[in-house]
C-alpha cells in the first residue's frame, strides 16, 4: 500500500463502512463481546491483554487449559476435525457484532442470507437478545 498517499491509506486500514450502514436491522444491537462482559467472563484487563496475543497463541492457550483438565490427554477427542467449525463460528459471531444489518454481515462472509441463517442455525446464534 506505499503507492497510496496517507489520507487513503488511512481510510482503507480503518474502513468501518459496515458499521455505519443506513440499513438496520436485529443486529444492530448485537455485540458479543458486551455479552461476553456481561456474564463475567471477561474484563477489560483481559480484552487488553488479548490484544498482544496472536490467534495461534490464543488457540494454544486453550487447547493446554483444555489438556491440563484432562491430566494432559487429548486422545480420542477430535480437535483437528472440529477446527475449521470453531474457526467459522468465531467468524460469523464477528461478523454478525461488527455489522448493522445481515445484508452486510453476508456480504462479510460472502455468502447469501440463507447461507447465514444456516449459520446461524448450525451453530445456534442467538441475536435476538440485546446486549446493554
């Protein structure tokens, strides 16, 4: 991106045109990290201590909380072939939080509206809730 002046490049890198759509709809309202806040499963402290990490670290994190309940045996349970849903259901849970309506989230996910309510439906997504 050199061969962009400085005011276009920050555009593009902090592009919330999803955000701010005209078109809204039920989840507008819905961000999964407030939801989160609010059940106490995370704080502030947290969200900035996740800043520094990257996924993959993430991902470890939890798959050695996950082991060491398990007195360190993962056998038998299939995490390789469950991963590629995890990362899918993070994804559409993003995607749903950061957009206004569903016309945007699909268009996030590149996918039509009943691919996002199969989604939704898969990996039973609730946004009907709001989230003060």
């Amino acid at each position: 991106m050199r061969w962009l002046g400085s005011a276009e490049k920050d555009s593009v890198l902090f592009d919330n045109s999803f955000r701010g759509s005209k078109y809204k709809s039920e989840n507008e309202n819905f961000d999964y990290k407030k939801k989160l806040l609010k059940e106490k499963k995370i704080n502030k402290d947290f969200i900035n201590r996740v800043k520094l990490l990257t996924l993959e670290e993430l991902v470890y994190l939890k798959l050695d909380s996950i082991a060491s309940s398990l007195n360190g045996k993962l056998l038998g349970f299939p995490i390789m072939k469950m991963l590629p849903d995890i990362c899918k259901e993070a994804f559409v849970l993003f995607a749903l939080s950061s957009t206004k309506n569903k016309k945007d989230t699909c268009a996030m996910l590149k996918t039509d509206k009943i691919g996002l309510l199969g989604y939704m439906k898969k990996y039973k997504i609730n946004i009907g809730e709001k989230n003060d």
